[in-house]
C-alpha cells in the first residue's frame, strides 16, 4: 500500500514538472549553461563588482542578474560585464 501511494505521489510530481522541462530543449540547454559560465567569468573578472553576491540566471540566451550591491556604480559595472 505505501508503496503504491509512494508510486502515485512520484508520477504525480513527474507529470508536474515534466511541462517546465519541456520549453527547453537539449541544445537550448547547452547555450545556456555557456552564456551562464561566461557572465560569471566576466563578473568575476570586473574590478569592483562583488561576484559573489550577484546571482546569473540564463533561460533561452536571456541573462538575468540578482543579487545585492551597495553602489550604483556596482550595479553598473556588473550588467556592463555581463
């Protein structure tokens, strides 16, 4: 029986999240992770950008930055970078 439950509770979960994996495929994927380890190697790279507070999210060849800096000039540097 717990089995059973355990087993539904699966494919439920599965069947969930199967939709969000979906819009992006394999090739999609790969550009991703690429432009992602590029951004971080910029932003490490950038003089006065604290990278270990900023955030980068790719999905579909879109950079997204979050994260916390205390200056505009931060900020800046950090999008310039990526």
């Amino acid at each position: 029986m717990k089995r059973t439950i355990l087993g539904l509770l699966a494919a439920t979960l599965i069947a969930a999240a199967a939709p969000a994996l979906a819009d992006k495929t394999a090739g999609n994927v790969v550009d991703d992770n690429s432009i992602n380890a590029s951004v971080k190697a910029a932003l490490v790279d950038a003089t006065g950008v604290p990278s270990s507070q900023v955030n980068v999210e790719t999905y579909k060849g879109v950079v997204l930055l979050a994260g916390f800096v205390e200056t505009q000039a931060q900020k800046d540097a950090a999008g310039a970078a990526a």
